[in-house]
C-alpha cells in the first residue's frame, strides 16, 4: 500500500531519554499534533487516520533545531505541537523533548523532515 498521508515525531537525542520516556514523549507529539491537525485540516487528519496513521520518529539534536522545524511547518502550513514536559521523572519542568508534525501529505512532510535521521 502507498500512503499519501504522514506524520513525523523528532525526539531531542541530547536528553539522554530513557526508551520509555522517549515512547511517552513521542506518544504526547503524535496525539497533539494530530488533534491540531484535525481542528486546521479535518481532511489531512480523516485520511491518515483511515490509511492507518504511517509515523517516522527522527532524531534531532537541541532544542534549537525543535524551533526551526516548527519554523519550517509553520512556513509549508503543517500543524504542529512541540511537547514541553511536565518534569515528574526524568528531566527538568518545561524541558522541550519532541515536536510532532502533521499527519500531512507525504510530500509536504518530506520537505520539512526529509533531511532528518531516523531514530
């Protein structure tokens, strides 16, 4: 099956996240960036729901490059939501560890993320 639509998750590999932290953080980028998606583009959300909701996760190095992602969705007109951690276990109240952007139209993702190593 070809998929049209796709969503990308970049985790922040500076942190040193436990695997489990880093699943909990993705999990939190996915379903938020989804819930805007489906609020801006019910189309773009409805059709990778039912194509069976493809994810790549990504690695990114800072919080810097968190930033410039999201500058870069903003510009292609992507929803996104950059995850802020609640500080309970791991890491520090506010730490920035994921950004989750889309679900969109493969190409459109591509040109955001198509540069970035997988996790």
């Amino acid at each position: 099956m070809r998929f049209k639509y796709k969503q990308v998750i970049a985790v922040r590999t500076d942190l040193k996240m436990s695997k489990g932290k880093i699943a909990v953080q993705t999990a939190h980028g996915s379903v938020s960036a989804y819930v805007k998606t489906k609020k801006y583009y019910p189309d773009w959300a409805d059709n990778w729901f039912s194509e069976g909701q493809k994810k790549i996760t990504v690695k990114i190095s800072s919080e810097k490059e968190i930033h410039e992602l999201a500058e870069a969705a903003r510009k292609a007109d992507i929803p996104y939501a950059i995850i802020n951690d609640a500080g309970l276990t791991q890491l520090p109240p506010g730490t920035t560890t994921v950004i989750g952007i889309g679900p969109s139209r493969e190409e459109l993702i591509d040109k955001v993320s198509e540069s970035l190593p997988l996790l």
